[in-house]
C-alpha cells in the first residue's frame, strides 16, 4: 500500500510540477487585453446582461462603441443577425457559462479596490485567467486518470510530459487559456474517465457527467456533439457487442431520460434565446459564407502538413500517438472501435473547416481537443518501446527528445514573432528553421499581410505585375459617358471568377474611374466582395463623394479575402442607396498579381 501511495504521488507530483509552470509562465505573459477578439465575443452575453441590460442583444450600437474605446477587435464580428437584420450573439452561451463565476468575483474585486466596474478593468481580467487556469488544473487530473486506467504509473508519467512539453499544449493553456479550447481539453477528460467507469460500474453519477459534458462541448463549440460517439461506441466491436449496448440502454432507460433532460436544462438558455431572435428554437449563427465545412473537399494535407499551421509539422511528436493506434487495436479491440472512429469524424470536421489554420494559434489548435483520445494512442506505443532493443529505443527516444525541444523552440520562436501565425511559408519555415533571428529578405517569404480592420492599403506596388481587367470610356453612351438614372438601385456592375484573374492565392484589384452623381441623403457606395451560392464574403464599401457639378476622379483598391474556392466570383457594385442619376467615363479595373 505503502508502494502504490509513492507511485500515485510521482504522477501527481509531476502534475502540479507542471501545472506550476504554466501558472508562472501564464503570471509573466498577462496581456492588457485579454478580452478581445474571439475571447470578447464569448464574453458578451455576460457584459450585456450585468453591465448593459440588454440580455437578448437588440441593440450593436454599444458594443460598437464599447470596441471603438477598447479597442477590442478590427471589427464586430461577435455580433451576428437573425433574417430580419436584427443583432444576436455569434458565439454560443457555452462559454459564457464558464465565465461567469470569475465575472462576478471580478466585479468584487473591481469594487473593494476601486477600479471601474465596467467588466474590463484589470481585476475582471485577472480573475478570468486566474479563473480558467482552475479548468486546465481539472482537465490535466482528469487526463492523468485516464492514463492510470490503461498504463503504469512511470508511462503515464511519460506521456504527461511528452504531451504537455512536446505539443502545442502549453501554448494553448497559457497564453490562451481564455479560448475555447482550456474548457474543451477539461470537458473531454472529463467524459472520458465517466464514460470508462459508466462501462465499469454503470453508476448513474457517471452517466450524468457524460451527459452533461457532451452538452456543455456542444454548447462552446457545436461540433464537438460528436464525442458523444465515443459513449456510444465504448466496448462495442461487433454486432452482438452492439445489441448488447442497446440492451444496457434499455435497462438504464430511466436515467438515460434523467441526463436528457439535464442536457435539456443546460441547452435551454441558449435554445430560448434563438425561439425569441428568430421564432426556431434551433438557429445558425454563424453566418459567414466565407467560413464554413467543406464536407466534400476537407483540407486534410493542409491541416496535417501545410507550413503555414500543419498539425504534424509544428506538432511531430503526435506521430508516435498515431503509430499508437496500431497497439490500441493489437492490446485492447474493445475501446479501438470508439477511439478510432471518434478521432476520425472529429478530425474529419477539423479538416473539413475552411479556415483549417484556424487563426493565430500554434500548430492545429482544434486537434488538442483530442489530445486525451491520442494519449492512449501514445501510452500504448510507450509500452511497445520498452520491448525493443536498445538500438531502436535509443532511435526513438532521441527523435523524441528532438521534437519536444523543437516544439518549446517554434514556440518561443512564436511568441518572439520569427514564426509568424498566419503567414508562414514552406520557405519562410525553412529559412528561419532553429534563427533566433529574422532578416527583412526572409520576411519578404511570407503570404500576403493582411489588415484585420479590412482597411488595406495597397503599398507595395512594386512587388506586384498589372494587367487591365476592364478599361472603358464609354464612348457613344448617352454624350460619351455612361448613365445611370435614379431608378436604378445598381449603377454599375462587373463580375469575373477568380481562377480567370489568378491561379495564386490573392490579387490586389485597382479601380480608377470619373463620376459626378446628383446629391442624396445616402452617398452612393462602391462595394467589392467574393460571390459564391451560399452568399457574399469579404465585404467592403468605399463611399463616392457627392458633387452633381464636377466631375470628381476615384482610385480604390481592394485586397481579395482568403479565398474559399477558386470558382469564386469577384463581384463590384455601385450601390445607389437613395434615388440618384450616376455619370461615369474612363473607367479601369487593373489586377495586381504576387510577382
């Protein structure tokens, strides 16, 4: 007994050894704006309902002020719209539930040492980080436990280190504690361990975790319903296994209704929330037709091997969790079932994102999600190891010293701006691969920069070749010039595919033209955006100057979004918003394509 408390406490140990270090890093790296972007959004239902009373968000109107004076995000894209215009939330409630204990403590603190009580002083900020750090201590615990149910106590001790120091874990649970992933990483463990006892003991305790864990997933992120697979699938490995599962639900049917409904009570905020915006109880969104699932074309080799954020090229060390699976399926066929199929279809919907580097994070930031999943994978393939000859182990065991000194390399290259988040090249990574410095030549390896406010500025020209898309002096048309009479809402129009205009992965657009226009309450706008058939993305207007005496000249240039498909259509359009006669003359659409 005495044996097993000294085994238990080194893994433990390690545990809060490595927890610590987390919190001392995460103390060093507090930003004075750890509520902005995705974080701000998440965060919005609690400022509307305790700071502006307006819980069901009907008016954007302060939000846009409140990220004018904060600074918080280039633009409002936590606010979404119901089919009527009207504002709602982007994200879910889930997150939200999360942070609601450390708003209130927070808004105590902000009030006992004087600091405004406006949800964004720094003692809401404090306690929010402090506060998530609490679920990365919870989803660590958990995560050790699942590894004691399969692996000795020195294996766990490993894999916790390998995964921990050699993955983009500790970027993710540090810097970024705020994000979704902290809570999905926790949650996840969490079902895990209660869906392996549930299979053990069949208590209903465990039942009610599994439930309401897989709820609170959806809830943060709705794709991550998905792991309720892995429940279902548990010990099942062919048909009879199956029915006998059927059979277990049915024997437990009662408390399966009980979990029901608690998942039903979880979900309800949210399912209300979208009755009263909308008049369904069920609604998107997420209403981005330049972001979305690409089921039928998934961005598997990108997701797994691009330089820009492929998992396997910032995050090596998941090989050998990989190569684990092999030895879950040869040492336990009873779990290989529902671990291999709850990663594949997760990953799947990982891959199948259109935005597959997924921001500004570390490696593939959704794939930590499944981390607890690829450690069994990884403790199996760290028992195969020490079987084999010295030679092979010492091979290995080198490679993977190598990738966990790599991944704490890329990531301080990270944080100190060499590796760059969003625009890192297969030249660019090869270029500064182990500098602790980078030269202007190398930077001029990277993809396009671009400006998150949408205000882009065309300034190196130089670097680019034009040729004319459109030039047109309208020449016989109404005097010489092109008209459009007040009753037209569209004075003119062009569209062309973007496979017509590029075959690279963006162009500068320059249009230059002459126009005078009769005076209206709304000034006419000239609006550029990417066309496809689930609506307009990349969306953005320049205003015309009004003047129905002189003729005026326009250049305005605009920077095409991350393109989601080369059949994409750019569309320019100028919008008459209010009644108004519109002359144009030597009109020129000039594309600027990466030399």
């Amino acid at each position: 007994m005495h044996v097993l408390s000294k085994q238990i406490s080194k893994s433990l140990g390690l545990i809060f050894i490595l927890f610590t270090l987390l919190i001392v890093f995460r103390t060093n790296s507090i930003d004075k704006k750890e509520i902005s972007w995705d974080v701000f959004g998440y965060y919005l239902p609690l400022v509307a309902t305790f700071q502006q009373d307006d819980a069901l968000l009907n008016d954007r109107s302060w939000v846009e002020k409140l990220n004018t004076e904060k600074q918080l995000s280039g633009t409002v894209y936590q606010i979404s719209s119901n089919d009527d215009g009207e504002p709602m939330y982007f994200f879910l409630f889930g997150m939200s539930y999360f942070y609601v204990l450390f708003y209130f403590i927070g808004d105590f603190l902000a009030s006992w040492t004087g600091n405004a009580t406006d949800g964004f002083s720094l003692p809401y900020q404090l306690s929010l980080v402090y506060g998530c750090m609490l679920y990365t201590l919870i989803g660590l615990l958990y995560f050790r436990k699942i590894l004691r149910e399969f692996f000795s106590e020195n294996i766990t001790s490993i894999a916790l280190l390998l995964i921990v120091l050699g993955t983009n874990y500790s970027h993710h649970m540090s810097l970024k504690n705020l994000e979704t992933v902290n809570v999905l990483f926790m949650l996840s463990t969490i079902l895990i361990w209660n869906t392996i006892q549930w299979h053990k003991t069949f208590q209903f305790k465990n039942l009610i975790w599994i439930g309401m864990s897989v709820a609170l997933m959806a809830l943060v992120k709705p794709s991550e319903i998905l792991f309720l697979l892995l429940p279902l699938l548990w010990n099942v490995t062919n048909k009879a296994t199956f029915k006998d599962k059927l059979r277990r639900i049915g024997t437990y049917k009662f408390q399966f209704l009980v979990v029901i409904l608690c998942c039903f009570l979880l979900a309800f905020p949210q399912l209300y929330y979208w009755k009263i915006k909308t008049g369904s109880w069920i609604y998107d969104t997420y209403k981005n037709p330049g972001v979305g699932l690409d089921i039928f074309s998934p961005h598997i080799y990108n997701s797994l091997f691009s330089y820009r954020k492929g998992w396997l090229v910032y995050t090596p060390l998941m090989l050998f969790a990989l190569t684990g699976l092999y030895f879950v399926y040869k040492n336990n066929k009873k779990i290989f079932p529902a671990v291999a199929i709850s990663l594949f279809v997760s990953s799947y919907i990982v891959f199948s994102w259109t935005e597959w580097w997924y921001g500004a994070g570390f490696s593939n930031r959704p794939m930590l999600t499944y981390y607890p999943l690829l450690a069994i994978g990884l403790g199996f393939f760290l028992k195969e190891f020490l079987k084999w000859n010295r030679v092979i182990q010492f091979s290995i065991g080198f490679s993977m010293l190598f990738f966990v000194f790599l991944n704490q390399f890329q990531w301080w290259q990270l944080r100190n701006y060499i590796l760059d988040p969003y625009r890192t090249t297969k030249a660019y990574y090869w270029a500064t691969f182990l500098k602790t410095e980078v030269t202007p030549e190398q930077k001029e390896l990277l993809l396009v920069n671009r400006d998150f406010t949408g205000n882009n500025q065309f300034i190196e020209k130089q670097k680019y070749i034009g040729k004319t898309c459109v030039y047109d002096f309208f020449s016989g048309l109404r005097g010489g010039c092109f008209y459009s009479p007040s009753e037209e809402e569209f004075g003119y129009s062009y569209k062309v595919p973007f496979s017509e205009m590029t075959k690279k992965d963006h162009v500068w657009i320059e249009l230059s033209f002459d126009y005078k226009s009769t005076i209206t309450e709304q000034p006419i706008l000239v609006a550029f955006c990417m066309d496809r058939k689930n609506g307009a993305y990349g969306y953005t207007t320049f205003e015309l100057e009004q003047d129905s005496t002189n003729w005026k000249s326009k250049t305005i240039h605009f920077l095409t979004p991350e393109i989601r498909s080369k059949n994409d259509i750019l569309k320019i359009d100028f919008w008459k918003r209010s009644p108004s006669n519109l002359w144009m003359d030597n009109l020129k659409i000039m594309v600027y394509e990466k030399k």
